[in-house]
C-alpha cells in the first residue's frame, strides 16, 4: 500500500487526518505549532512511531522562523517548543525520544550558527522517518516467522501504517506473514470509545487485501472460547526496562484472557518505544481524556446521560507476566524481561 502517514513537503508538516477515516482518505498541511498540538491531541494523528516523527518535525516547525542572536536565546526557545509538544500527549515515549533526539542534536552543534541549526534539526526529523521505515520492516520481518499458514490473529486499537511512517508494529506482522504467502484471518476489535480498531484498522487491512472480521471489545473472550484466535497481536505507547506495557486502553483485558486461553500474547514495538528509565508500569503516566469521547459516539451522538461522570484512561497497563515476547526491530525478546530488555538495549 503507497499510504505515507506524515512527512514534511512544501515548508509544512502534510499528514493523513486520522479522524476522517474510514469515510474519507484526507491529508492536511500544518504550518503553525498550535495546529499541530491539536492534531495530536485530537488523534488526527496518532500512534506511538508516528508521535516521534510528528514532535521532530514540530520542532523544527516552531524554531524555524526564529531569529535569535545567541545560542544561549535560541536554547530558551528551543527548550519552550520542547515542552509545548510534549504536553500534547503525556504517555507515548516515541513524542518524547522524537523531542530528545532533536535536543542531542542541538547540544552537540551548539557552536554552530543559527542556519547550520535549523538545518540540522529538519535533517534529524527526516532521519527519524527514515530510521521508522526501515525499523517497521525489521520488526515485521521478526514478527512473521512467528505466524504460522492459517493463523487467526487478534488485535487491538491501530498499529499500523497509520501509526507509523508506511508500515505498521502489530500490523507490519501480519503485512509481512502475507507477503510471505501465509494465509492470515484478522479480528480486529473495534476499540473502544474512539474506535481505532473498526475505523483505522480495519479500513488498512481491507486496503491490503486481508480478511479483517471487525468485533466488539466485550466478545474477544467468546472468540477465544470457541477456540478461533491463534495469537494476539498489540503494539505499544511505552514499555518499562521490566517488560511491564501501557498500550490502548482494553489491550491488558486481552492479555488477561490470552493467558487463560492459553494463547500467546505478543507486544510488537520498535526499540525507541522501550523507556529504560520506567522501573515498571507504576512509573508509566497514563493520558486522561475528555469524558465527551465516552458520553457521545465520536463526539457526536450522545449515548450516555449529559453530565454523567466518565473514566477515561486513554491506556491500561500489561503487567510483564502476561506478556509471551516482544517482537522488536531488533529481533525477539523473551522473558525474563528484566534482565533481557537490558542486555537488548545495551
């Protein structure tokens, strides 16, 4: 599939608007960091990889067109425009290694002038698109010798094309077991209240010719009851150094019945998801969101009582133990997890 979920063109950020879909394929052009600090939070686009890209390039959409007499001037600025993206979304670790990388760059240049700066920053935001690409397909290409001919797989939320540059996490997997020649049946769940699942996951596998049935979250367990689900394929927001995962809220539910079905639960996310300074899933911030995403279907059709008090983690937490490997851009890690995490990462 030729989707290209972001990238910069034209002296603007062009990405895909996420909310659009499945009704309508349509990219918009953001020439002002607030414009963008909406779309993030309002999931125009979204996913752990793509939130790198997109604060990267938002760095350098805030710091381009100022015109700083020091270096000393210029880091104050830099530094304001760091914060104001990485309060856009709290739990994602990929926006803040995106924002990190930008500031290593500059630290390192600090004695260039204020042009040579710019220009590094745009060349490290277009080096992270790049380095997502070919991550996506190293992951994906580890994930697939786990998939075997005539596997059902079952997934939550989106980790996909959309979620990243072009390729996907949990979806690159199963992009990747395809291509291969393995026959693969997809349950998606429709993930609930933004339904990332039925609109993003779905419209993405249809696209690549595979055979997506949509479910509500509350009927995996029936599914796998009945014995129709292989595996569980979910992708990350931020893994902790102890193996501990915040992923979509409803993804520690299907690691709960996985392990009860006796049915391998898989994380797949690329090393700059992993957060080595997270002990565990206690030291994971989780983004509260606004209670009208539960109160009305995408914020439109009210089907719950006005006023009525909502809970909304935007993730939950899968303790390690549940977890059967994660597949990485860097091959497969198994448990135990504190100690190989490390080892992997080193």
């Amino acid at each position: 599939m030729k989707i290209i979920t972001l990238e910069w063109k034209n002296n603007r950020i062009k990405l895909i608007d996420q909310t659009g879909l499945p009704r309508k394929l349509e990219y918009i052009y953001i020439d002002k960091l607030g414009d963008l600090w909406q779309a993030i939070k309002l999931l125009k686009v979204r996913g752990a990889p793509a939130l790198g890209a997109a604060a990267a390039l938002g760095v350098y959409l805030g710091i381009k067109d100022v015109k700083a007499k020091s270096f000393g001037a210029f880091a104050k600025k830099l530094d304001q425009v760091t914060r104001y993206i990485a309060a856009s979304r709290p739990t994602a670790r990929n926006l803040f290694w995106g924002l990190e990388r930008i500031r290593q760059v500059v630290r390192k240049n600090k004695n260039e002038n204020l042009f040579t700066l710019k220009k590094l920053i745009l060349k490290e935001a277009r080096k992270i698109i790049e380095e997502d690409r070919l991550s996506c397909r190293s992951l994906a290409g580890y994930g697939s010798k786990l998939i075997k001919d005539g596997d059902t797989i079952l997934t939550i939320c989106n980790a996909g094309i959309l979620a990243t540059i072009d390729y996907g996490t949990a979806l690159g997997v199963i992009y990747r077991a395809k291509k291969v020649g393995k026959r693969i049946k997809v349950f998606a769940c429709e993930t609930r209240p933004l339904l990332q699942g039925s609109r993003l996951t779905a419209w993405e596998l249809k696209q690549g010719d595979i055979d997506v049935t949509v479910i509500c979250d509350n009927m995996a367990a029936t599914l796998m009851q009945q014995g129709k689900i292989d595996k569980v394929i979910a992708g990350a927001d931020r893994i902790a150094v102890n193996g501990d995962t915040a992923n979509k809220i409803g993804t520690y539910n299907l690691a709960v019945l996985s392990q009860y079905h006796r049915i391998p639960f898989y994380i797949a996310a690329p090393a700059s998801t992993f957060d080595l300074a997270a002990k565990s899933g206690k030291d994971i911030p989780i983004e509260q969101r606004n209670p009208d995403e539960v109160r009305k279907l995408l914020f439109k059709k009210e089907v719950a009582p006005a006023g009525v008090k909502v809970f909304n983690p935007a993730f939950d937490v899968t303790p390690h133990n549940l977890i059967s490997a994660m597949i990485t851009d860097k091959g497969i890690i198994r448990p135990p997890y504190n100690k190989n995490i490390k080892k992997w990462h080193a």
